[in-house]
C-alpha cells in the first residue's frame, strides 16, 4: 500500500460536495422523439395558452347556469336544444337565454354558455327539448383556455431530465424540437497488462477479459451519456499518459480503470497528474479505496480501482452523478429502493462509507460476501445498502434502506 | 355513459393477473454493447470458469502456507526468494519447499504455492530474503479458478432485463453476443376528429395536439418497447378498423388512445371487437375507467381513454407490464419509490383503484388535483400513489408509498 495514495484522501460526501466540475455539455436542440431523459438547458415554455379554447370535461350541454338555478328532479328546468358542437370545429351556434347546445367531451363550448350540464342530469323529453334536473355553476364542466398551461409558463423545468408525461405536454404545445444539454461523452480506458478484450476467443495464463469497460459503458448509458469505450493500456510508464492526450478533447469525463497492483494505481497517478490537478487520490470508501479524482484541463477525470466490482461500486456513487451534472442535472433521477431487515451484523469504520451488495428474500436483506470482491456478486445482488460514514456498523435486525438495481 | 361499458369491465388486479398473452417477441442475438435492459430467453452460461486461473488477491509472495506456521514479528519465517510473477503471464517459476515468488494483485498463483501472504506482513531484510511476520492459511490470498464463476454456470439469469454488472460478467466470460427477445413493437393509434399531429402550427378552434402518442412512446421505450407512432384516425366508422388491419401485421402490441366523448369509446370497442376478442371493456380504476383490453389474433391490444393523462396512468399500470413481458420478462424492474406521510384524506370507492399525482415535499405528499384531469398534472407531480381496490379512503396523516417519477 503506497503512502502517496493517502496523500489527498477524501471521504464520499466531501468527493460529492466538492469535486463539481463547471463543465455542461453544449446545448442542441432535438426532436421530441429523442428527447426522453434528456435535460433542458433552460425551461422550456409555453409558446400558446392550453387547452387553447373553453372545453367541455364531460359529454352534455352547453347551457348558460343561470337557466339551470333551482332545477331539481321535481322541478326541472326546460331548455331549447339549439344545436350540436362537433368535436374539432368551432360551434356554429350561440346558446341564447334558454336555449342549450349539446356538446362532447373535449369541445369548444359556444358562445352565450359559461357551463356544461352532464348528460346524466338531462333528458331529451320531447324532440328539441332538454330537460335539466340538476344545477351547474358557471365554470361547470369546463376548463378555462389557460387552465392546463399558461402562455409562457413553464411546460418543463430546466434541469430535470424528460419524462414521458413531458414529452405529451411539449407536444400538445407544438414543441416539436426541444434545446437540451447533448449527452456527455464519456471515454473508458482500461488498463493492466493482463486484460484482454472482451471478443479474447482464448486466454493465456494470466490473461482476463475487460469486464469493466463493458459494465461502465452501461452505467454510463444509464445515466444519459455516451459511452466510448477507447480501449486498453499497458502498464508501461507513458502509455496511459499518450492514451489520455489521445481521448481528452473529445471527452466530457474521461474514467481510467486501473491496474490491480499498487504499481500500476501509482502509473495512473502519475499519467494524471502529468496533465492536471489531482483533487484526491484515495477516497474513504469500501470497496473503491484506490479512487482518485482529477480535472485535467477543465475535464474531469475519475480513476477506478482495478477490481471490477470495486469500481462498479465507486463509479455508481461518484461517476453517476458526475455525468447527470455534466448534462446540467444536478439532482439524478431517484434510483429503487425498498426497506428491508438486516439478516447479520455489518462491521464498519467511523469515516468510512461501506458498500454491502445485498440479496432481499421477503423483506430480509442478506449482504453477498465473498472470499474477495469478485465480479459475481453483482449480478447475483438484488441491490446494495450504505454503511453510513459516522457509523462503526449496523446490526442484525435494524431496517436498511436497500438500493435496488433495475 | 354507455351501459356496454361495463359489459365486461374488471378490476386492475383481475387485468394483471388474467390478461396475460402467450405472445413473446422472437429471440435474437445482439452485440453486448447493445443489450442493456434486454431480456435474455434462456440463462446465459458460462462457457469457461473464471477467472479461470487461480489468483492471487493480494499484493505480496505465493508461498507454501505450511511454511509459515508459527510466524510472528518476535520470530519470523524465513523464504528464499524465488522470483516473480508477471501480470498476465504465466509463472516461469515453482515455489519450492523454504521458497517464495513475489504475485502482484491478480497475478497467477505459482506452481507449488498454495497461498499469498500480503506484502504488508512481509520484508525484504536481505536480498533474495523475504522475512514473514504471519502465517497465512492455504487458501489464504486467493482465489480459485472458478470461485467466480464455474463453467456451465449461469452468467445471467433468462427473464431479467441485463443490467451493468451483468455485461461485465459476460465481457469477462468472452460472451461477446447475447441471445435476448426483440424490443416488442408497440404500434400508437391516436383517434379523434379534434387531434391533429404536434407539429402543427396554428391550431383551428377545437383541434388539439396530440399529446398522448408522444407520451406514450416514452412509457413504451422505458419498458423496453420499440414505439411506432402510427398516426390519428378520424371517428369515421371503419376508420379505425382499417387502421388496426395495417398495424396488426407488423406490431406485438397495439395501444389505441381514444377520442374522448362516449361515442368513439363505442367506436374503439366496435373496431376491436370485428378484428378479435374483448377481455374487458371497463376497469375499475380512477382515473381510467374507459379502458379496453382485447386479442386480436395473439395480438394484445389496449384501448385507452381519451384523455391524455387516464391513458398514461393507465398504460403505466397496465400496458407497461405487458411491453415487459412480451419481452420475456414477467417482473418488471422496480421503479424508484419513497414514503411520505399523506397531507388530506382522500375519499375512493372500495373495489376500484385510485391513482392519485402526488407531489412530494420534505416527507409530505400533496396530492395534486385540478378541476379536470390536466395533462400538466404529471408534468407537476413527482410519483404517485395507490388508494388500493379494497380501500374506501386513505387519512391524512398516514404513511403512504409513493411511486417516483424518473
């Protein structure tokens, strides 16, 4: 265990509070139909008032309130049927004292009306007569022009990824194309001279297939940016430091997952600090000690321990947010999650935020522990639970608050 | 209100539970960089163990743990130094009896050794001379060939969407293409003589956008779905049977966002019903009640209300899991949810599901309620919650689940 790799050592929260990179991603407008989970620079607005127009909420009669006072089932009130408002046209009619005009769900209310009767309260007694036995108020069965969205509201907030909903309330107001921060390009580059690529048919003795590149690229993903994957580096002094130069200008975020032995951690150090300031190199995290977190040149830089499962962990809690905040999301989506009852004792150390992949079987969360951290008991977890910092552990019995993964 | 309605009508959990379609997409393999969230048909196994060799998972010497018994800092063990393992390759050494090979983490165990002991319990005090201050155990600081994985053994489970982690498994497995199901075809009809498509500029007086296809394919394409907006249909009778006959062919799913007044509703039943089978016409959910469920030759098809935001609650409730399933996924991934405790009662009818936007502050959910069910509404609220079928009412004041949007 080298010294240097305490030299700057950070907890989590500090790590989360205090490496916030001022980079954003240009903003470029999209098409609608791309624009899911995508994050709007600015609030996107309400060029028009909607609905647009008065509409009728229910299937009945247009009908000026006043007409409809006092009606009662013993006492209706009888009004002239007028006409009919056809669904998508303007009425061709006005509703005089009196008189009435049959209406659907979803139209234009007349002229000369301030409310709707729903049909349920009316009766066509004779042809071209309707008989209301309930009253209405003005504003009844309407919604005003304005009632769903303003003109120049805000149809989305800026900040906050797209939903589905969102992507209906932009088109019902013509927002067909939509400004939003492009996905943050994240370079992967992986190193050690035992790793192999992934479509490795044979290995050699010693040999492993980069399995990190691959579950970073789907982290990534999740998180709304580009992966580019960009390869693997030997542990030969300078070969990462080239492979840095190489992908830095095209990169949002470059994330190095590092050798295993206390060696290549120091390379990566070096290559980094080579080309910008180390923010800390160390982090008070298990699994994910060898983290280190750099800005070279204005691009943020997240060093992963070599271990697959370690830097899974780390890059979940610390490189996760960093891509939703290059997007111009400072707050992620909201992950699952579920309570469960701890099934053991977990031990822990004050000041250090423990990462415990789970299982949950009916409400228990038993913590997946294995000879060393390997990389099956992520696919094996159901989702993980935080030691806290303060914390020196947690108990059997205690109720957790388990991450679900999805 | 047509009586025909609730000819067949059925509750929320009589619809998850019996309007299950035998329809699975076809399976077909895809590169792992493009399989994220896809469902594997069948477990996904392990052509080789891994990590294949056995490893050492410490930084420090590959030993015979017999000679290390006793060692203590008063009284050391004493090894010859052998040489060293290289990452990534094979050892050209043996560990003899009295000797040592100094293994980097991840390194190959030597021929003869049977245990690492980590470097920090260790020193060089002469060269060529490792002085041990602990014994390790055989076994100690390694792991075996297939501790992570046995061959045979199943990489990722069938019916679980992938997620990160399980693409680095397979990525270490050498599983470089997976066989999963096609993203299920979701064919969106919108209808309504009042709809017209989003980008149209200047709206006549009572047209609307159409906001519920968009919507919708962002629901679909959350599940996994492949939306294919196929247009808006008039109210003209046989209109929209024409429609169904072209989508039919080419969908594994066909979702119908009604027009909104009683007589389209009919019409929607009456096209459905000359292509297939109703299964209910009728749910017992608020908002939503309109809601249509029906076969069409194997094909699923929903029919939503007409107003944008009963269709996207309902399709979350009930077209989502469908999409997951014909994937050949029968659980979906949870969604993120959080506890609040309620701000006012709200009154339901037993046998009938309420789905209630809530916003959620400081622990508090406030339900959002507006004159009519506004499209605005989700794009206000932060999740939802359930006022279950048994239910008449939740109080305020009580703990509830709120479904969180993402």
């Amino acid at each position: 265990m080298s010294g240097r790799e305490f030299f700057t050592a950070r907890t989590v929260s500090e790590a989360l509070a205090g490496f916030r990179p001022a980079r954003r991603t240009p903003v470029r407008a999209v098409p609608l139909a791309a624009a899911l989970h995508r994050v709007p620079a600015a609030d996107v607005l309400a060029p028009d008032p909607l609905p647009g127009f008065v509409r009728s909420t229910v299937d009945g009669f247009a009908v000026r309130a006043a007409d409809t006072y006092g009606a009662s089932e013993g006492l209706p009130s009888y009004l002239d049927l007028l006409g009919a408002v056809r669904m998508g046209e303007a009425p061709a009619v006005t509703v005089a004292p009196g008189g009435c005009v049959a209406v659907p769900t979803g139209g234009v209310l007349p002229a000369g009306a301030d409310a709707v009767v729903m049909i349920e309260y009316t009766a066509e007694t004779m042809p071209g007569t309707i008989e209301v036995t309930r009253p209405v108020a003005p504003g009844g069965g309407l919604v005003r022009a304005d009632e769903d969205v303003a003109a120049g509201a805000a149809l989305a907030p800026a900040g906050r990824p797209l939903r589905a909903p969102d992507l209906g309330l932009l088109a019902a107001a013509g927002v067909t194309e939509v400004p939003v921060h492009a996905r943050p390009r994240v370079a992967i580059v992986s190193t050690g001279d035992e790793v192999v690529p992934p479509d490795t048919a044979e290995l050699a003795p010693g040999q492993v297939r980069d399995a990190t590149a691959s579950a970073l690229a789907g982290l990534v993903t999740d998180a709304g940016g580009e992966p580019e994957v960009a390869g693997i580096v030997t542990d030969d002094p300078g070969a990462l430091e080239t492979k840095l130069r190489t992908v830095l200008p095209a990169a949002d975020l470059v994330v190095v997952s590092a050798g295993s032995s206390v060696g290549t951690r120091d390379e990566t150090a070096d290559a980094v600090a080579a080309l910008g300031t180390l923010w800390c190199h160390g982090l008070a995290i298990k699994p994910g000690k060898p983290t280190l977190l750099a800005d070279c040149g204005g691009i943020p830089v997240v060093g992963l321990p070599g271990n697959p499962l370690s830097a899974l962990v780390v890059f979940r809690l610390v490189g996760v947010p960093l891509v939703w905040r290059l997007a111009g999301c400072e707050a992620p989506p909201p992950e699952p999650s579920t309570r469960a009852v701890l099934s053991r004792n977990l031990a822990s150390a004050a000041g250090r935020l423990d990462v415990v992949q789970v299982r949950v079987r009916d409400g228990v969360a038993e913590p997946l522990f294995g000879p060393s951290a390997l990389l099956s008991v992520l696919a094996h977890a159901d989702g993980y639970l935080v030691v806290p910092e303060p914390a020196t552990g947690l108990d059997a019995g205690c109720e957790v608050e388990v991450t679900l993964y999805r």
